[in-house]
C-alpha cells in the first residue's frame, strides 16, 4: 500500500503594519503593551502560554519574533536591512520565546528605558531582547543561547569588538564576557551582506544584547591634520558615536592607532557638533565656521 503524504509544514506567520493600532491589537492578544514590553513579559505569567504559533510582525524599523518549538521555526529576523538575529540554538528546554529587535534610539518607546553605551566604541548593531520560557512556563535563565547577530554600520574585522548585555530591570550594561559568555566574529554569516560585520554570540542568560565596535572619534585642537600629530592627539575631547558617512569623514580626518588595540579617528580643530554633523551627512560639508578657526 501507499505510504501516506507527509504533513504539511505549518505556514509562518509574517505581518507587516502599517497602522502602529494594528500592531497594538497584535501584542494584546499575547498580553503585551508598547512602551512595557520589558516589563509585560517579566510580571505577566500568561505571556508564553498566549503564543500559540511562530509569527514575526514588523512595524517601522521595529521587528517582533514569537517563537513556539510546536509550529515552526524562527527565520532570520531583521529590522528592514539594518542587521539581523539568527537563532541558531534556543538552549535546552525552550518551549516558547519572545525576540524584539529595534534602533537603541527606540529603547524608551519599546524597553522603557534609555540603555546606557559603551565608553570608547561605537554602537555596531541595533539591540535585540531575547525571552525564553520551558513548558510550565518558567522564564529560563542559565541555559546557554547562541545567535548570530549581524552588525549595521561598516565593518572593519580589525577594530576590537565587545558585546553588552542589558539584564530585564536595568538600563546599565555590561560586557558578555561577565556572564561568562562569548563571541566571535563569523564571516559566513556576513558572506550576503552588503554592510557590518557578523558574530557568532554564546550567553548563558538572555535580555538585551547591543554590539559594539570600530573607532572611537576625537576631536583635537591641533590645526595641522597629519599622522604624525597622533603623539599629540590626546589633548582633545574623546567621544564615541555611530558614523554612517565614515568614508567621507576620512577624507578631512585620520586615524591614530595606540597599542594594543586602541584606534580613534581624529578631526584636527573640529567641534563635536561638526564632527556629528559631518558623520550624518552623505556630502562633504563646508563648515564655514571650521575654516575660520582654522585659518584665521
């Protein structure tokens, strides 16, 4: 006799909103509210057990992953091709999950709270929560994760990189390496990506995670843009910020590197308003005010 058809796999779920009150609709029906989301999943025990299916819901630069092991498998969820999350092992026991990815600038709308940032790097990649839960229901913490998170700003595989975690009830973060977690830079991850670098990240509990990376800026009061000023250029302000325009900065800038592993671009007499301005804008700016300091 004929053996019989394999089941269909179920069909996944991707919606997206154009309507913020569409989206709205959608999180209530899992017991989750925009501007708590955080805080939803942490007091309300009726979350994981409202998530009955594998979906991703989309809003803006705003991306929502619900993941039950009993339907189908979470895809690569991304935030309109600013980076992406690849869950490639949930850690045993995962029944149920909640993925939120979104802009660090998003993080009082969507977190309740402003995250706090890396001291000399860059931010590398928007920020993405992870929530997991076993079949009763129980938060899961302790049982290792392991994601790939591809960056959103120019990759440089030279420049020293970290990896914040963000615990539920907190803004400040912190290294990964401190929870004795890990992460590593994967090129096959990055193989299709036109922009950012790629790593593979391990860490035994989960919330928010923000990737770091690149160059520090600094602005010097020295008038004379040459690479053998970098002896001096720690006499100006020290800031960091991400630069999507760094190709066109670099072209009135240079780059001081100090061992082992520390590199800042420095923009000889520049504010850093001039330096944020120049760094957002996709054309050289004249910056009138700069030439006079300068030249004068």
């Amino acid at each position: 006799s004929p053996s019989p058809s394999p089941s269909p796999s179920p069909a996944l779920q991707r919606v997206q909103y154009v309507d913020q009150a569409a989206l709205q609709t959608t999180l209530a029906s899992v017991g989750l509210s925009l501007g708590a989301l955080l805080t939803d999943i942490i007091s309300n025990p009726t979350v994981p057990a409202a998530i009955v299916q594998t979906s991703v819901h989309i809003h803006t630069t705003v991306t929502y992953g619900f993941f039950a092991a009993s339907d189908a498998a979470l895809p690569t969820v991304d935030v309109g091709g600013n980076g992406s999350l690849t869950i490639t092992d949930w850690g045993a026991g995962v029944e149920k999950a909640v993925i939120i990815m979104h802009a660090a600038t998003d993080s009082p709308d969507i977190l309740s709270k402003t995250l706090s940032f890396h001291s000399t790097l860059p931010a590398a990649s928007h920020v993405v929560s992870i929530m997991r839960w076993d079949a009763n229901g129980t938060k899961i913490s302790g049982v290792p994760v392991t994601f790939d998170l591809l960056g959103n700003q120019a990759c440089d595989p030279t420049h020293q990189t970290d990896i914040w975690r963000y615990p539920d009830e907190s803004s400040q973060g912190a290294s990964l390496a401190a929870d004795g977690g890990t992460h590593a830079l994967n090129e096959s991850c990055a193989s299709n990506a036109s922009n950012g670098c790629c790593w593979t990240v391990t860490s035994p509990l989960t919330s928010s995670f923000m990737a770091f990376a690149g160059a520090p800026v600094s602005s010097s009061p020295s008038p004379s843009p040459s690479p053998p000023d970098c002896d001096d250029s720690g006499e100006g302000k020290q800031f960091t910020l991400y630069c999507p325009h760094e190709s066109i900065l670099m072209e009135q800038c240079y780059k001081c590197f100090f061992p082992p592993d520390h590199e800042v671009i420095v923009c000889d007499g520049w504010s850093e308003l001039q330096i944020r301005a120049q760094c957002d804008s996709p054309f050289p700016l004249a910056l009138p005010s700069l030439q006079s300091e300068q030249w004068a």
